[in-house]
C-alpha cells in the first residue's frame, strides 16, 4: 500500500504555517511537524498502536494514538472527521492484516483447487475438499 498523508486545517491552532501531517503507510503511523528551522517526526509502528482515538469537536477532531511499545502517544489536532475516520479505519485494517498474515504461514505454497476454489496446498494431488485429482 502506498503512504496517505492527511493534513490538519491550517485554521487550527498551531496549524497555520506549518500544519502537522499525519503519514500512515503499512509500517507506521507517523507524525510530522516542521518549524522554521527543523522537523519533528513522531512514529509508532503499525504492530505497536494500542488505540486510535479520535475526539470531535465542533469542527475539527483530534487523533490521539496509543502506543503499546512504551513510547508517548501520537496526538494531532485539525483534522477533519472523515480523515479521522479515515485514520482509524485504516490503521485497525493494517493491523488485522498483520494478524492474519501471521497465523497464515508463509505464502506460496497454496493454491486454489481449479474445481472447487478451496485453498489447498500446491503439492496436493488431490483435492481435500472436493476429492478431485489435479494435474
Ligand atoms: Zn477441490
């Protein structure tokens, strides 16, 4: 997956010349903030975000990142709902990837059965759902 990268409203404070940025990609939430003179960047790893909490207020929400690993949460403000919606939605799918991708072992050595579209192994002579030999 590529990187997303949501803004905060520069009309928030603190957001108007320099607005944090919010950079979610497979690996990491990150969090980054210029000033004049330099870059601050904050990030928790996809497998150690704890919570997404996300507080609306009239117009703008705040994104609040919990970390398991140890380190100080992840906040940023001026965000519009749907991008923290958004936000949340895709960290929870990264992280249900990376469940999913653990408890399926190594890919590779499956395939579908051409008859029934189960998921067998690639060795299999025969198909353990349908009982079907394949070539
Ligand atoms: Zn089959």
């Amino acid at each position: 997956m590529e990187a997303e990268t949501f803004v905060a409203s520069r009309w928030t404070r603190g957001n108007l010349l320099f607005p944090t940025r919010l950079i979610v990609s497979d690996q990491s939430v990150m969090r980054r903030k210029r000033s004049w003179f330099s870059v601050s960047e904050e990030s928790i790893h996809i497998r150690n975000v704890a919570s997404v909490d996300i507080t609306t207020g009239l117009l703008w929400s705040t994104i609040r990142i919990d970390s398991s690993g140890g380190s100080d949460p992840i906040r940023s403000r001026g965000h519009s709902k749907s991008d923290a919606r958004r936000i949340k939605e895709l960290i929870e799918s990264l992280q249900a990837h990376l469940g999913s991708g653990a408890s399926a072992g190594p890919d590779g050595d499956t395939k579908a059965c051409p008859w029934c579209a189960e998921t067998i192994k690639k060795a299999a002579k025969v198909c353990r759902y349908c009982n079907r030999e394949l070539d």
